[in-house]
C-alpha cells in the first residue's frame, strides 16, 4: 500500500438534471433530498463529468483525476423510495468523446478498472422508479484501500505501539473535499501511546458514544484527549464529563474554564486543515501535542 492514499469526496452540483415536479433540498452538509412524482424512469437527475477544457466548454472537472488500468472503488451515499429503485452509471468516453465502456450498478459500492484510452469518464444517478432519493455524497478511492476509509468516522490503528493506548485519542477532523488516509504518518504522529479517530466533515455519527464503545473495548475508564479543531470540543468536553478523572485537551479556550480536566491549547490553534486543505499537518500536530503533554 502507498504511504498515504486519497479518498475522494464528491457532491451534488448545481448543474444538475431537473425535471417538471422536481422539489429539492439541499442541506447545510450539502446532502440532497429529491423527490418527483412526475419523472419518467429512465432519465438521470444528476451528472458529474471530468471535463478538463475550459476553454471550450467553460467547465471545471467535477470528479477526480484517474489512472488507466488502476482498480477504483465507487461508494454512493444514497437511499431511495422505493428501496433500491436507481442505477449508476458509470461512462468512459476517448478523445473523440466516443463510450468506450459503461458500467451499470444498483450496489452503492461497486470496483472498476479505469480503461486504457478514456480521457473522460461521467458518473449519472438514473431513475429506475424511485419518488424519493436522499443523497450524501460519492466515494472514489482505490480498491485495495481497507473499506472503512469510507466511513464517516476512521479509528486508526495505535501510533507509538509499544505501549496500550488506553483511553488516549486525538479527534481529528477531515477536510471537505477528500480524506487522506495515512497510517504511516499517524504512527509517528506523537511519542505517546495514542490512536487517531479521523472524523469526516459530513459526519453524523455520535462520536461520544464511539469513543466511549473503543474506550470500553479497551478497559480504560480515564481518558486522555485532545480536540484538533473547535468543532469537535464539544466531544471532548462531553466525555470528560462522562468519564470523571479525565484529562483533556480543546481548541477553544472560551469553553475550557466550567469543565474539570479540561484545558485549551495556549495559543490559537494553526490552521492544520480546513475545508480547502486535503490533508491535517500532522507533524505540526504531533510536535504541539507532545509538547503540551510534556508540561
């Protein structure tokens, strides 16, 4: 496996396929609600296509770069109503903008092979007979990746392993546009013994109770953690309630005062990712985190 791999994330667009009777949610996580009464089965509502000529057609790309011949995996975050009534399609098109091959699945994972000659490629949702379709987002990652990088919440493997982790865990939030998996990184992240949990930014999991499941696995019933972003504070603050005796470490230091255990980093935390970044600045994290558990 390479040192650190891309997972891609790829969400509705505003130039999608609507149709007569089409009503259209889209949420604060840009995930989609659509639903038609109306619409013929057959017809796709939305299409994404890697098109890199600006110039004429004025576009930008709207999924990834692939490698011929590479194996990929496609994960869609969909549902519909009834169960099960779309198709994905996947098109591969030369130079000419001739279909060299099509791929037609029902499964919201599927692999491919990127074929030898494609020089575009568009991923369609077609309606097979659904009203309703709730859509999150698609994964594009490499085939031979472990299948819970596409989760929305990734507990990685211990970092300094010659010793248990017990109950120690860095939160880490990933950026918007994609999730770089990287154990290798994560092993030397810090000296001590911890275990990253890399939280997606379209995550709706509850974190506490994940974190408090690993820490049950594990028998730890004091917990070390450490907040890498204000958004995931609340978390830490929440289980340092919960698990009395605890020690924790939050990016803002407006919340850290009321909570016994807990306290904020002294100085304003550096921007290891946002939504633009593709990867946390890990050895950044790594050397603070050492640093302040140190003291």
């Amino acid at each position: 496996m390479k040192k650190s791999t891309t997972i891609n994330h790829i969400y509705w667009i505003d130039n999608n396929i609507l149709t007569n009777g089409t009503h259209l949610k889209l949420h604060r996580d840009q995930s989609v609600d659509f639903h038609n009464l109306l619409m013929t089965p057959g017809k796709p509502i939305i299409v994404w296509d890697s098109v890199y000529n600006y110039q004429g057609s004025k576009m930008v790309p709207q999924l990834p770069l692939l490698k011929v011949n590479y194996h990929y995996r496609i994960v869609v975050g969909i549902t519909s109503v009834p169960d099960q009534t779309y198709l994905i399609r996947l098109i591969f098109r030369d130079l000419q903008g001739t279909e060299l091959k099509r791929k037609d699945f029902r499964s919201p994972v599927s692999d491919f092979v990127f074929p030898a000659g494609t020089a575009s490629y568009s991923i369609e949702i077609i309606n097979a007979g659904f009203t309703d379709v709730h859509f999150d987002r698609i994964d594009i990652c490499e085939a031979n990746l472990p299948k819970d990088v596409n989760n929305d919440v990734v507990v990685y493997p211990q970092a300094n392993a010659d010793y248990p982790a017990q109950g120690n865990y860095i939160l880490v939030k990933e950026g918007k546009q994609s999730r770089r998996y990287d154990p290798e990184a994560v092993q030397h992240l810090t000296k001590m013994p911890m275990q990253v949990i890399s939280i997606s930014w379209q995550n709706r999991q509850n974190v506490v109770d994940l974190v408090s499941e690993l820490a049950e696995q594990q028998g730890a019933d004091q917990l070390h953690l450490v907040s890498s972003d204000p958004s995931l504070d609340e978390t830490v603050i929440t289980l340092l309630q919960k698990y009395p005796g605890s020690k924790g470490l939050i990016a803002s230091s407006a919340q850290a005062a009321p909570v016994e255990g807990c306290e904020a980093w002294p100085f304003e935390v550096p921007s290891w990712y946002s939504p633009d970044v593709m990867a946390p600045n890990w050895s950044q994290i790594g050397k603070t985190i050492n640093h302040e558990w140190r003291k």
